[in-house]
C-alpha cells in the first residue's frame, strides 16, 4: 500500500524521504531521485512531516519507539500520521510518546484497496488534534479521495475498525440468507432483487453479493481472486475484537464473525476475498 | 393487518365475503353492507377469490383444512391466497391439499407493516404457479405498491423469511458496531455517516438507525414505539430456524440473531421495535 | 440398532414378530425360526406388544399411521414403544393417535451406541403412563442396563435430546479448550489431568477427550473412527433446535453448536466420530 | 484473597513484609507484629522471596515495572510468584524483565475462592523454570492442597484461563439444558440425575448445579449469592479472548459465553455467582 501512496505524494510535487525494511521497495524511489534513509530515525532527522503505513501493531511502536525510531531523531512540531490499521489504545499511547517530544501524531487508516491507493480514491478516518487536521488534509488529499475527520487521537482506528466488523457481519449475513434461499428454491439473482429492494438491503448484498453469477465485477464473478483477503478480515476482527473486550462492549454478531473469519483461514481461504464465506458455508454435505 | 387490507379491496370496488374468528373485527364491514358470515368455509362456499390473512402455520392450517375450513366447500378454479408468514413446508402442504380439490393456492406474504397496509404500499412476495401470476397480481395490486413473482409455491414465503433474516443480522450488527463506537469515542451521527458512505453501509444503519438521536422520523427517535415488534421477528427468526435445520442450511449469524430476540422477548423487549436491540445492548454495567 | 435389541428379547426367551424395510435385515431373524412379516400392520395383527426403531420422525408417522402402519391393525390393549429418536412433539401426536385406538404408546429412545446395544448395555430414556411403566421395564430390561422413567409421554425424548444437547456443548468446549491451551505451550495430557481435577472436568474430557494421545480405547485414539458419529449428533441438535424454538427456550450454545456439527458434515466429517470437532478446530492455517 | 493467603504463610511459621495499596488492609498484620511497608521496591529490598496478588494485568505490571517497582530494588536470586489471574503474554514480558535482573519469577494463579484461601485447599498452577518449582512448592504448600507444575512461564495462567474458559462453557450450556428440559416438561431434579449418568455429566451439573431446589449448599439454593462473581467470570472470558485471537485459536462457544457473561454483567447480574445464568435465561416472556 506504501508505494502507490508515496508515487501519489510524488505527483503532487512532494519531495521525499523514504524508509523500507525491505530495501528492494525502495528501488524504484531511488531510481527517481528520491532520498531513501536506511532507519525511521533517519527519516525524523530529514523531514517534518512523516506518513507511516505498517501491517501490525507491533510493527507501528518499533517504527516510532523502537532503537531506530522516529522518537529518537524527530524534530519538535512535526506531523506525524499514521495510516496502519491498528489497536487504537496503541494509536493513543503512540500519540503521547510524540507530544512528550513536541510533536504532533494522528491516526489516519484508510479504506480501500491497493487500486484504490493507485487512482488516489483511499478513504481517509482521521483522529488527532482538531487544529491539526487541516494540514493533515493537505497531504493525505494527494491520496484520498476522502478524508474524514473523526475526533480525538485513536477515533480514526475506531471509526475503520466499526466499519469493518459491520462490513463482516453483514457479508456472512448475505451469504447465510442467499444460501438459504436458493436451499428453499428462490434464484439466486431474483432474491437478491428482492433483498435490494427490501429491508435486507446492505453493501454487501447490492454492490459485492458474494454468490457467483449474480452481478459482475465483484471477486464472487472471478472464484474470489482479488478484493479484501480473508486474513486481512480476520486481522481487523481481532482489533475489533480487542477493542471490544477492553471496552466491556458486547459484541454478539461481531465475535462470531471473528471466530468464523479465523476458521476460514484455517481451511484454505486465507488468500480468497472475504465474500468466499459463501462458498465455505455452500459446501454440500458428503455420503 | 386484514382490517386495512379488506378495506382497499372495497375501494377498488370488489364485493366481500368476510370472515375474522373475533366477530367484532367484521362489524366495520357489515355496517359498510358487506357480506360477513361465520366461517372459513362459508366463505369459501360464496367466493371464488379468497385472501387469507393468519398470524401462525397452525392457525393457517386451521382455516384451510379444519372443520369449517376453507377446503371443506371450495369450488373448482377457485383462487386462494395466504398472505399468512408462515413456515414455506406449510404453504406447500396446503398447496398440495387445495390442488386435489380443483382449486389454485398461493403463498404471498407481505412486507410493510400496517401503515403500509392503510396507504396500499404493502410488498407482496408472491409463490405459485407461473400462469396464476397474473390473476393473484390483479388482486394484491389493490393492496400493494409491489407484487413480485418468486417462483414455486413456497418461495413468497421463502423470501419474505430470507429478507427478514438478514434485517435481523444487520440491524444487531449496526447495533453492536454503533455502541462500540460510541464507546471508543465516536459521535454516533458522525459514525452513522461513515458507515453511510463506506461498505458497512446498510438498511438499518441508512434508513432505521437503531441509536436516538442519530434519524429522525424512526423508533429508535420515538422511544422504540411503532414499527416491527421484537415478538414479531423472533417468529418470523424462528421460521427461518426450521427452514433452515430442515434444509441443513447453516446459519450462524442468523441462529445468533433467533435466540438474541428470543432473550429480549424475556427481559421486556416484546412490543418494542426490532431495532431496540441498541438499548438491549447498550445498558451499563452496574456496580 | 434394531438388530442387536431384537436379539437381545430373543436371549430372554421372547418369540419375535419381525418387520423391516430391507427385507435382508430379518433374513437371520428368519433362519433362526422367528416370523418376519411383510408390514408393520402385520405386525400390529400378531403381537400385543410392539418396539418400533426408527431414524427420523417422519419414518415414526409412517410406520405407525402410514398406509400400512401398526395402527392399522392394532388389537386394544397393545404396548407399542417407540425408541427411536424424534420430535417429541411428534411422540405425543403418535400417543393420541394410538390411545383412540386403545392401546398404550410409550417413548423410549435409548442412549449408548450399537457396542451397548449387543451387550445389553443401553439406556432407556421412558415416557408414558406411569402404570404402564413396569410393562414397559420388563421388555427393555432385556436389552438395556438403565431403564429410567422420564414422566408423561414425550419426556423420554426431552431427556435424550436434552443430555445430547448438552454433550455437543461439552464436546465442543473442551475440544476448544484443549486447542487454545496446546496453542499457548501445555503438555495435552497434563492440561486434561488439570482439567479433570477441577471446575471445568466434564464427561467430554474426562471419558471420551478428543484429543489423540491423551486417552486410550477411546475414538480420538483411532482416527476418531467408530462411536457417536456427525451426522447423527447434527440430527439430535436439530430436535434440540425445533423443540427450543417451539417452547421459545433460549439456547445460544446449543444453536452454535448445532450449526458447528452441520458445517462440519459438510466438511468430510459427517462419518466420523462427533469428538472429531477438536480435529476440525486444529487445522492449521495455511499460507 | 492475598488476607486469608498471607495468614496461612503466618501459621507456618514465615514472617512477613506487606504491602497493599489499601493501608487498612495491612493493619491485622501490622498489629500482629509483622511488617508493613510503603511499596513493592520496599517489599524487594527486605524479602528474597514475594508473593504478588492482583487484580488486573495492568495492577501488576505497575507493582513490577512501576516507578516504586518490585524491579527496582529487587535482590538477585529472589523468587519472585505471581499469584494473580493475568495475560500469559504478561507473564512472559515480566519474567523477561525479572530475569534480566537476575532474579527468578512464576506465574501461579489459583483457582478456588476465598473459603478455599482461608482453609488453605487453594490449587495453584505454576509456570516458570522447573528446577525452581521445589521452592514454589514449598511457599504455596502453605496455602494450597495442590500444587501443579503446568510448565514454562505463563502456562500457569494458561492453565487456570483453560479450565474457566471451559467452566463457563459447560455452566451456561447446563443452564441452557436444564431450562430447555423443565419447558418440555422434565422434573428438574430428575433431569440433573439423568444428565449425571449419562454423556453430558460436567461439574456444573453434578457438583454446582445452577437450578435451584436441585442441590444444596451451591450458591443456585441461596439466590446466588457467593461462589464466584459473574464480573470475575467474564474478565477470565476476557484473558481467554485475548490469548485466542493472538494465537489465532478458533474459540466459538468460548467467545459467546464471554458475551453472554458481558451483557449479563450490564443486566443485574455482576455481583450475582456465575451460575445465575440460568436465572437470566430463565426470565419469562412478559406480555
């Protein structure tokens, strides 16, 4: 995802300092004469406005807090944004290690996928200072095509964690229903007509229905390639998860998904789009 | 929901032949000069066109197959309807029994509570045979803003059992996902509008948002009055419960979301609104 | 199971009468001198006391109110005892219909599988007329070590569908258990020892762990081949579901639980034994 | 429960260094001549050998790492146990840190109540380095009938998660039965006796049966009052989700009862025992 946001910034005339732990992925930067730094350090020492883009929570508090973290070299008033998808009591504790040295941190995941990183059209949920938010736009408008302002430091992790447990509950939901109704003799186009139509209606029923043959254009047209992977699903659910018990939230519908989405990666869905829980409930039984 | 529903058919002109097991549910219609007489059968025995209209499966074979019922004086070529929510099983056995006397049957539950049934703006799932289509569409068009064909007897129902399921999972889930929300620091308007435009998008957080304050013009606005009861969706979860085990169709979510609103029933939930489930979730932890 | 019980009254010194629908099932009936009789009307004609093994409801409406059922020919005063496992509601129906008749109808569905059945080892679960119960007692004492009186007719079913409810729970708890205590580093058989020592010992691990290596002699130990199998703890939770659903008992582990053993059947699992949930939950993720 | 803990260490003979956030609690101790000092670094400087018992994983990692630390002054060589139920992942972050310190630390949390602290017949399952678990043994014999060396740091609490996980797992789907079983019309103490001859046997139904008027001297035949809290159940329900989504353990029942033991904390129930989940089942539908 780092990439296509990064050439984004570069069209926008941004000058850039880049870090990868893998540094192939910088190559291409390189070549385009832009600076490439060996540490996150390094990075905080050139620049004073850093966007951070990492797989898990752990990677984010190595990236500002660890031996060669931006902490160690980042110069006071910075923005600092981060736009991995993570726990937000670490977004929170993240944002109080930057203030401690002068600085600014928001949290900004995004939605979307790598085409929509490509085209510039990522969604945007920002969490941070208010005052800030405007020069968080600045940079994150080079790349989204959305950009939301969501409340305090950690409501942007909140507001795409939410997103994505109802994205899961109603994705399993349409695949439940659709599987039963064609079990009840209804077609499959004809019930999700009827289900669009009517108060079932919901995103993943009318723009992403997860049974092959009912629209086109989707993973479900192409055997589930492509899309939002299961494992990614079951990630987000995890955070959800978390959030969840740490907040006394109950969660009914939203653990189940979880637990659903982590059997699926079990049993050889890990790589699929995540509406192939229709083909992992349709599975008929064996004699 | 006869009561309106008999009432649009006298607008569009059409004789009536009127019969209700609490006699002063017909005296509306008498004082109207309507035909009121004291059984299904005698209906039957006047009428060629019937429209049934029953709250359960038992109640449903009562009037068709009982004592007095329907089938005991129906005369040939007659049509008979059951806008009745009941279990798809049912409708094919009565479709069965109604077909060896001569006579059609079909099953063409509604959705639309009963403002939609004063106003005509029902939805009719209708189940039958293809050529009668055209006979039963006369009729529930007087009723119905939509009259839509699913296929085999049974599949009205089938659908209409098949949409609420997945209402049901969505509306919990939008519940859920707000109060996490909510607890994590976010504006409930401001969540809904996310979700709004991102792909958790659905009917119960767009059109029916289950939190106060968030729509207006909705239960949740109005103390959970009016609208579609907690009683009412933990029937119809229930029919899809048995559709569901005798097709040995799995439906986690969907069996989560039956006993959810079997629990509310218990803890004083019955006549509120479906999307009281909010509240349900949302009572704090006490000390 | 019909088989090793019908040898068993045999042993005892009973003359039998014999019915089934695969005529090569009485052939050694037949060779051993015993009448075999070409329907259970038939049956009904030449013997006053009658038990009737069955897989599913419907085969149970069948032999007893079918075109050739027992109750065609019935003689008053008969003891008819179902053993097979149904609907309760179904049971009692069968009661009603068998006491205009003038007979007795008890329910009495065994526990224990086909190993019990041929030591005379089962239990019978009894519902009926309590005066008819010593009857009753004297024929199944024959064949099973346990002959428990349950309460009016139906109760023997409730039980049965009640303790197999509750194993399916059990089972699938600790095979949970087990796999999350595996997962953060205990030794299997001293996690079981732990557990058996305290507050979460239950019959599932104790007895029966469905954990290979922790346990002999049991199917965990023999590529869960043999015992209990899938399908037939899939068909028990949907009794369980249907009666829940119509008593309006909430059972939220029972309803997962049910739709985990139907996945599971769906999933190659439908002939192994029902502790093969554990193998099911352990398959790793892939990548 | 550190009281009645410190008291039996008192009875063999060992005296004591205190300390407690809660000056009151040390008093008792105080007036019987024992020491009482102001802070865990206190408690290190003068003992070798300490004993923590605490709330939550943040309680303790503040009374190891925190500013008045047991860290801070601890002696090399000291065996440093700890007694409360926490993270296994805490667990190991903390004997890193002891270690480094050249110190020796144990998780052993307990199961068994407070009545159990006072008579000493706690179990204690200890996780650490084995060739230290003789001297564990020979402090927590003091205050436990069992001492069970579960392996290395943090399978201690795995163990007591493990078991609690799976005791609620069994409580709720017995509460689940037994409610089901009265409906359909079973005694309830003939039910339990069924049950507890049969497959679905487990602790809560044959030692701590949650159905009042079916056992005595359990918390269900004294409106639940003691035994262990619904509040304290659902934070172990909280580690055993945690420690499930980091290993990626599918854990279906076990996460449902984690929300089940949540909203019933929010409905009433917090301070009521565990086993009044039957109660809150059991509510009838009001009309």
């Amino acid at each position: 995802m780092g990439n296509p946001m990064a050439k984004n910034l570069m069209k926008h005339g941004y000058p850039l300092v880049i870090y990868d732990v893998f540094p192939d992925a910088c190559k291409e930067f390189h070549d385009a004469g832009e600076q490439v730094v060996s540490s996150p350090a390094d990075v905080a020492e050139k620049a004073d406005r850093i966007i951070t883009m990492l797989p898990t929570s752990t990677n984010a508090i190595e990236a500002y807090s660890g031996a060669n973290g931006i902490l160690k070299k980042v110069k006071k008033g910075s923005l600092l944004i981060d736009s991995s998808t993570i726990d937000p009591a670490v977004s929170k504790e993240l944002a109080k290690e930057v203030e401690r040295m002068g600085a600014v941190f928001m949290d900004a995941p995004v939605s979307g996928g790598v085409g929509a990183a490509r085209s510039g059209n990522l969604t945007f949920m920002v969490g941070g200072v208010e005052e800030e938010f405007a020069a968080a736009q600045e940079l994150l408008g080079c790349m989204g095509a959305n950009v939301v302002y969501c409340g305090a430091v950690g409501t942007g992790q909140a507001a795409k964690i939410c997103n994505n447990m109802l994205l899961a509950i109603t994705m399993i939901g349409t695949a439940e229903t659709m599987n039963l109704g064609i079990r009840l003799g209804l077609d499959p186009k004809l019930l999700a007509k009827i289900l669009n139509m009517s108060s079932g209606r919901c995103w993943s029923s009318d723009t992403y229905n997860p049974v092959p043959g009912v629209m086109d254009g989707v993973p479900s047209a192409n055997n589930y390639q492509g899309g939002f992977g299961t494992t990614l699903m079951a990630k987000d659910l995890g955070l959800a998860q978390d959030s969840a018990t740490s907040t006394k939230s109950p969660i009914l519908l939203g653990s189940q998904a979880h637990q659903i989405y982590r059997m699926m990666c079990a049993k050889g869905y890990s790589k699929k789009d995540f509406s192939s829980v229709f083909q992992y409930l349709r599975e008929e039984e064996t004699f």
